[in-house]
C-alpha cells in the first residue's frame, strides 16, 4: 500500500508538472495486450490472468523495467475468453450492431494495482511503443470491461473518469464504487456490497447468531465491506467480538496470530469478507492448528470458488454458507472455451501458457539444468474436453455471466448511439455518431440509460449509481454421494423487495458446521427465558447481558426481551411473569370466615338487643323499669338493633343500592341512638333536680324528649338526603392494589361521608359531657355513670377507627368499620342496660321504689 501511494502521488504530479511525457516516463511503456483483436470498435478488458507479480524497485530515473506476472490464474482466463465470446457472438449478429465489428484489448492486470495502472494506461494511450518520449493522446478504447478486484478498479476508474471513458466491473463489489461524484464512469454487473453487507447481517440475525467474529481482507473490498456490515449488524442486534484484517501477502506470522484469535474466542461463526485470495492463505493456515468446529459465513468473492472446496478443507469450512450471485448459462461458451489453444494463435504466448499449465507439458524442450519433475512434450493437439478445471467448467456461470452481459452492454449502448435511439425520460436531442468517429463520452452517456433483455430473459439496466439489481442466492457446502463439496442453493435474497421480504429460505435442509444437523448456537449471553429481562453489563457490548426477572406485575412473553411490560389495571402477572392474568377480585363476602364472623356477631347483637327489649317489656311496671324512662329506652333499643343489622348492609358484593344503603342507615341509625341518649341523659339531668328541695323547676315533659330525639334525627336525615342527591356512594373497581381487584364503595363526596360522621361525633361529645356533668348523681336513682362509661368507650372507638380506616387495605377497610359499629353498638347496650338487667333478672329484691328512691331521699333530706 505504501508502494501504491507512492507512485499515485507521483503519476499525479509528475501528470500535472509535464504533461503526459512525464506520465508515460513514469509507469513505463505500455506492454502489449495479451489477447487482441482489431475492430470499428474496440472494447478494453483488464483481468487478473497472473496472480503474482514482482514488483521491480523504481528509481524515478530510468525507464522502469517490465513487471514480471506468474502463477497462471485459470478462472480469469476463462472469463477473458468469456468476454471474447460475447464479442464475436455480437459480431456474428445481425440485429445487434450490423455491419460494426467490436475488436477488443485485453490485459492481464496480474492482481495488483500498479499493474492495473499499467494497463488502463495502455488501453487509453495504445499498445505500440512510440520512438520519440511521447504517448499517444487518443484513447484506443471505447469502454473497459475490469478489472477483477475492487482495488484495481478504483485504480482504473480513478484515471478513467477524467476522460470520460466508462468502465464496466464483473467482481468490484465495494460500495464506494457508487459515488458518482467521485467515479462518474463506473458501471457493474455484480450487486454492491451495500446490499451483501446487509443481508450478511440478516443472514446472522435469522439464525440467532448474535455474537460473531469478522475477518476481512485488508483492502478496499474488505474494509468498506466488513465497515457496512458492521453498521448493519449493530441494527439487527448483532455484535461483533472481534475484527481482523489481512492480505495475502502478509508474512505467516500474521497470519497465524488471525487464526490463534479465531480459535480463542467465544464466539462459534466467523464472517469471513474476504478475497478468494486472502481466503486461500487463511484456510492454510487453520488447517495448520486445526481450527474445526466453526460455522462460516463468506461472502461472494470466495464462496462458491471451487478450488477451495476440497476434501481437505473440509475439516474447516463444512457447512459454510454464504450469498453469491445467481448462476446462469451462456449456451455456446462451453464449445467456445473448448476450441481456445495454440492453434489459434501460434505466436500468442499466453495460449502456449494456458496449455501448458492444463496438460503439464513443454512446447520448448526442458534443459537439463532446470529443476522440477521432467514434463512431456506438447503436441498441440491435446483435448480439453478430456479436461475438469475451472476453465473448462461451466456449469454455474456466475461472474461469466456478469462480463457477458457487460460486453452486451457495451454494445446496445453503441448500437442506440448510432441508431439516434434515446434513453427514456432524458426529455432532449441527442447527437448521434458515426462508425468512425465514437468517442467514449458518448458511449458513457448512452450507457447510462441503456435498458434490454438478455437471451436468458433477464433484464439488464443500471440505476443512477450505475449499479445493477441486488439480487442474491444463499448457497451451502454440502457433499455429495462421492463425498466431494457441492454448492446448494438453500435461500435467496432480493433487495428490490420489502425490508421483511428480501430474505427467504426455499426449504432445503442446511448442513451445519461441527454436528451437520444441529444448528450451532453463537451468542454472547444465553437467552433470557419469558418472565426476564435483558439488563446490560457495564463495559461489554449489547449483545452480552444478565437477565433480571421481571418486577411484580410486569411480564415478557418472549424470549430476550429487553424490557418488561407493565400489566394493566385489572391484570397482574402470573407466577412466572410470563402472562397478565385478570387479577382476583375481592369484597367482604358472606362466603368467607371474616364476613361469617362479623355476620354472626351481628346477628347475636340484634338478638341481645331483642332480647333486652323483651325483658323491660315484661318488667315494664316494676320501678327500675319505669325510673329509667321507658319511652326512651324502647326508642333506644330499636336504634341499636338497627345500628347491628346495619352492619350486614356493609357485606356482600357492593352494588349500586347497597353502596347508597350503607352509609345512609348508618348515619340515620346512629343519629337515632345518639339522640336518644342525648334525651335521655338530659332527662336524668332534669328529673334529679325537681327533687331538690325549693327547685321549681318542672319536670321533663314526653313532648320534649320526642322533639329533640326527632330534630336532632331529622338533621342527619338531611345531610343523607343531600350526599345521595349530590354526591351519592357508588361502587368502584380499586385496580391499584397490587394482585387484587377491590370492589368496594366510593363515598361519591368525601364532605358528606365525614359530615355523617361528625354530626355523630358531635352527638356523642354532648352526651359524654352531660353524662360527665351527672356523675355525682345518687348511684341508685341516676344512670349518668353509666352513659358516661359508654360514650367514653364509643368514642374511643370512633376516634381510633379514623387512622385504622384511613390505613386498612382493600376488605379490611370494610372490616374495620363493621367492626367500630358493633363495638359501639355493643358498649351502649351492655354500659346502659346491663345493669338493669342484671338487677331485674339477678337482684329483684332492689327492684323497688323504695330502694331507688331511698338514697337519693335521705340525701335530699
């Protein structure tokens, strides 16, 4: 690369100080093509015939002297010959350029950059070696067909566009290609690598293989390449674990340290976007350490090249898939190929190469001193058919095709310039040509826009960025019955097509690397199962993670998710955070063991109460009876039976009557028991002091009781009917408690539901302070002790019922209030008339006028 630079650098200044004296003094004096052939039009090659080159040091004094090609490359040859083929099946036409014969110049660019400088140098200067210091201006071809690298084309289309003369690559597949701004000229029949680099990444995504190594070669093709389908990768989710770069001329030792890092890492496929070159010293040197066992993917430069699908490599590459180009046939070119040897050119010595290097012969004698086996003699009359090499070998014509169908290309575009034909859409004249005076700027402008149908049915045209249809086959190796590597076709890939779209399997069975029916797994990080989430670990890339379950109420159904989902209101997750499940939905039901017992108790109050009413009915003429204000304590144990059955209204599945039912009759009930309290501890107060000597005051009328008890009731049914009429409770869903669906009553106005609640209170509080006042009334005659010691234990209930409702989950809100009415329900009927009924049930001999009164008598006296 640091020789390449040098002498770019120098063409280019040495071009711009002294013209193209100094240009031609520089690169030396274009060789003689290879293959030849005059015509009206001549169409230029440049292939990598050789694949080694010795490169002679440069002095920038003297002439440089020839560069010396070896290590004759067959495939390559057989696609010069290709291009030929298409040339004279033009020339035989009589609908496609009558009348125009197409000569052609074909070098050999040896796989090197500064060879391919050379011969795009002699393809636009001319093949013959002028006496004076000067090269001829005049370009000597109307288009080139090459080269067979990335490299060397960016070489070639570099020192071409200034001149306008288009270039047309079989093999450069690098996506810089596509930038017009910068080669204006370029053309290609192969598929960009923007579009390999992204289905490699599909490709990977499609088998889980989220965790891969990368090698590619250290060029242009590799690195744009290997750079696209990272940017790819890193979209699809894939992460790289490591990349490496070589070229196929780096020393062993680099080599090795490549493979020594393949075989160290964890991960178990290897995109491999390599040259068929670098391909070559990299499988070398894995079958050296004996690196099995890994799935490889390749792209198309090396995937289907037969000469590395050997039994031998096997051992490392079986399995490998990758994407290549669809296969065609050129009916013709077999018969074609077969005819080519040194009768057709005795003179041509690269024929004479080519037939040596397939049948192992000498055209010359071998001397005595020269090493090697001792080869036979050449007779010229050898047969190819008798032949299997990659010449002779046309059974998937791939990139053939593609340096057929540029030939072709050439052609319908010289064939519209002469005809006047224009490109559709271009809107405006163009000027037409004459045989003998073509220039390439016109070919280029005609090339742009040319459009046609190949004899195999498909289209052939070029978008803005002078790329052709991306259009993939997904190949594998696999043996057959003989045991020798076959190409299957399993999938394919069309970029033309949606995103979804473009990749797809044909339902072959794949062979897999290591065990051929297991897929193997290659991944940073196992996958988190559903119920976990993928949490990234601090320093390593995306790919590499830890799964946390998910939280309570949250699930993942599927595998590796990123995050879990938040479960809606009326669902939570199930055990394994996998699913939502409607969640349970809980009351205060008759059905359970809380809603039994608390039905139970106040069943038991209601009958205590009832029970108690009977007994002062039965005793209602005896004086304890009579002294306690039976009206009232009638009225009274009415309320508190109400106030126990009102507790059932709190159990049950809450609906829209009984959500209003509950609170109203609490409310209403309770107000009813405070008021008959409040009148009778004022009646206490009363009837105590018309006793007292010199009071005049008169006793307490039943006119009076009975309005207080049915204002101070009559209030609290105002403030019911105006919290139903506003504001009424209704039953809700309370979906934010976790697992559980509470239904339950919603006060509808919380000012109501708390002025039902004060107002009681507020009942409560003046009857605790007359009772208190009381106290010290005779023991015998005045039960204000008694009441006193009942609004103390009602209000300690109530007051404590206020933080325990506020705080109670769900039921037990519920609960808690059922509770605070029994318990204060309870205390007003055992603290008020337990003690009557234990004196006229247990001690009837104190159930006497004269023993109440006596006391409070002598005390008066």
């Amino acid at each position: 690369m640091q020789l390449l630079w040098v002498v770019v650098m120098g063409v280019l200044g040495a071009f711009w100080a002294e013209g193209e004296e100094a240009l031609c003094r520089i690169l030396g004096r274009p060789e003689f093509p290879m293959l030849s052939k005059e015509g009206d039009v001549t169409i230029g090659g440049a292939f990598s015939i050789h694949t080694k080159i010795s490169e002679p040091p440069l002095s920038f004094t003297d002439t440089p002297p020839p560069l010396i090609c070896s290590s004759m490359n067959l495939i390559d040859f057989h696609l010069a010959q290709t291009m030929i083929f298409a040339i004279e099946e033009i020339n035989n036409s009589s609908s496609l350029l009558p009348n125009i014969s197409i000569g052609y110049r074909i070098y050999d660019s040896c796989g090197s950059t500064l060879s391919s400088m050379r011969a795009v140098m002699a393809l636009m200067n001319g093949q013959e070696r002028t006496v004076g210091k000067t090269c001829s201006g005049q370009s000597a071809v109307h288009a080139i067909i090459g080269a067979s690298d990335s490299s060397s084309t960016i070489v070639m289309s570099r020192s071409t566009g200034a001149f306008q003369i288009p270039v047309i690559s079989h093999f450069a597949t690098c996506a810089c290609l596509s930038n017009r701004k910068e080669f204006p000229s370029f053309f290609r029949t192969i598929p960009s690598d923007f579009y390999q680099s992204r289905a490699l990444a599909q490709l990977v995504k499609y088998f889980g293989w989220t965790w891969v190594g990368a090698v590619r070669s250290d060029n242009a093709y590799g690195n744009n390449g290997m750079a696209t389908f990272m940017e790819a990768a890193s979209l699809e989710g894939v992460c790289i674990e490591y990349s490496e770069a070589i070229l196929w001329n780096n020393p062993r030792e680099q080599i090795a340290r490549v493979v020594e890092v393949i075989s160290r890492a964890s991960s178990k496929v290897v995109v491999a976007f390599l040259s068929q070159w670098e391909m070559d010293v990299l499988l070398e040197e894995a079958l050296a350490q004996n690196l099995t066992g890994l799935q490889w993917v390749g792209s198309e430069s090396w995937i289907t090249i037969d000469r590395l699908a050997t039994r031998r490599s096997s051992a490392v590459l079986s399995g490998t898939l990758g994407f290549t180009i669809s296969k065609s046939k050129i009916p013709g070119l077999r018969e074609f190929l077969l005819r080519v040897g040194p009768a057709q050119d005795p003179n041509n010595t690269l024929l004479k190469e080519f037939w040596e290097n397939t049948f192992s012969c000498r055209f010359s004698p071998q001397q005595e001193k020269e090493n090697g086996p001792r080869q036979s003699q050449c007779s010229g009359s050898e047969r190819l058919e008798e032949i299997s090499n990659p010449f002779t070998d046309t059974s998937s014509l791939r990139f053939s095709n593609n340096v057929y169908k540029a030939v072709y290309a050439v052609a319908h575009s010289i064939h519209d310039l002469l005809t006047c034909r224009h490109g559709e859409g271009q809107g405006g004249n163009r000027n037409c040509a004459h045989r003998d005076n073509i220039e390439p700027g016109q070919v280029l402008r005609y090339l742009r826009d040319v459009n046609f149908i190949m004899k195999s049915g498909e289209r052939m045209y070029f978008d803005e960025n002078g790329d052709p249809t991306a259009i993939y086959e997904l190949v594998n190796w696999q043996r057959d019955q003989a045991g020798e590597t076959v190409f299957v076709t399993v999938g394919n890939y069309n970029a033309s097509l949606p995103k979804g779209d473009q990749f797809a399997m044909n339902g072959i069975q794949i062979v897999w690397a290591g065990n051929p029916l297991k897929r193997p797994r290659s991944v940073c990080s196992d996958s988190c199962l559903p119920g976990y989430r993928q949490a990234e670990i601090k320093g390593m890339p995306v790919c590499c993670f830890s799964c946390i379950p998910c939280a309570a109420g949250e699930i993942s159904n599927l595998t590796d998710s990123a995050k879990c989902t938040q479960c809606s209101l009326e669902y939570w997750s199930n055990g394994d955070k996998s699913r939502c499940v409607p969640k349970v939905v809980e009351f205060l039901s008759f059905d359970e063991t809380m809603g039994i017992l608390l039905a139970a108790i106040s069943l038991v109050g209601a009958c205590l109460t009832i029970v108690v009413s009977l007994i002062f009915f039965c005793f209602r003429e005896t004086p304890i009876v009579k002294a306690s204000n039976s009206e009232l304590s009638f009225l009274l144990l009415f309320s508190l039976t109400l106030c126990f059955l009102c507790s059932l209204t709190f159990i049950g599945r809450p609906s829209e009557w009984s959500c209003m039912l509950r609170h109203t009759a609490f409310g209403i009930t309770f107000a009813l028991c405070m008021s008959c309290v409040l009148a009778k501890t004022i009646a206490v107060v009363i009837a105590f002091q018309a006793t007292m000597p010199g009071n005049t005051v008169p006793q307490c009328s039943i006119p009076l009781q009975r309005i207080s008890v049915f204002s101070c009731t009559l209030l609290q049914v105002v403030i019911c009917v105006l919290w139903l009429a506003l504001a009424p409770s209704v039953p809700v869903k309370n979906a934010h408690a976790t697992e559980k669906v509470i239904l339950e009553c919603d006060v509808g106005s919380a000012i109501g539901f708390w002025a039902v609640l004060g107002y009681i209170g507020l009942l409560a509080l003046l009857c605790f302070v007359l009772a208190f006042l009381a106290r010290k009334l005779p023991d015998n005659f005045s039960e204000a002790k008694f009441i006193t010691f009942s609004m103390l234990i009602f209000c300690a209930v109530w007051i404590t019922f206020i933080p325990a409702y506020v705080s109670s989950p769900g039921k037990f809100t519920v609960a808690v209030e059922i509770f605070a009415i029994l318990a204060s329900s309870f205390g007003l009927l055992f603290c008020i008339f337990g003690p009557k009924c234990y004196i006229i049930l247990l001690k009837p001999e104190k159930n006497t006028k004269k023993h109440i009164m006596g006391k409070s008598h002598a005390q008066s006296q």
